[in-house]
C-alpha cells in the first residue's frame, strides 16, 4: 500500500521532534526518524489493525519511543492516509477531540 501523510499528522511529527529537542539536543531527530520508520511499515502491515469507531484504525508505536498512537484510514484501491500521531500519554479527551476533528467529513 502507498502511505501518505496528511500536514496536521506531519506537523504532530514536527511538534514531537520540537518537544523531544528542547528535552536533549539531537533525541528529536531520532523520534522523528524513528515515527517515519513507523509509518514505512503501514505501506505492508495497513489494514491488520482494528477499527475505531468504524472510520480510522490506530497502531502503538513498537520500539525506542512506544509512546506514539498513529491514526489513519484506508482509501480507496490501496492508499493509506496517516491523519495524526499522538503521544498516548498526553490527556485522552484532548486526543479524542483532536481526532474526532481529523476524521470529521
């Protein structure tokens, strides 16, 4: 499948790598580079994760940062569309809200 990331999901990444930064210089690079890896292994494991909420699926993170929820839906034929990614430890109705927003026609 063909993964395609959304600007609100590249920009999640972006924050991340910010937030991670300012904590110890050079760690931002390595989760962004470490989530982008994540996201190349949808291209063959999209599709196995269940649904939510009958519109996206969502993945953990497996690895160095297992912190991250990535968010995304099939589209017709064999593209995958990453709409967010979030660190699952932030407050859930701030996530929910944020997602619901995301997946909102």
């Amino acid at each position: 499948m063909r993964v395609t990331v959304d600007l609100s999901a590249e920009a999640d990444i972006a924050e991340v790598a910010d937030f991670y930064d300012d904590q110890e210089p050079g760690l931002g690079a390595e989760v962004e580079a470490f989530l982008i890896e994540c996201l190349a292994r949808l291209e063959t494991l999209a599709g196995i994760h269940p649904s939510s909420r009958g519109v996206y699926r969502q993945v953990i993170s497996r690895g160095r940062f297992p912190y991250f929820v990535v968010y995304y839906e099939i589209l017709k034929g064999s593209e995958v569309l990453v709409r967010a990614v979030q660190d699952h430890r932030r407050d859930p109705h701030d996530i929910a809200e944020k997602i619901d927003d995301r997946f909102t026609p």
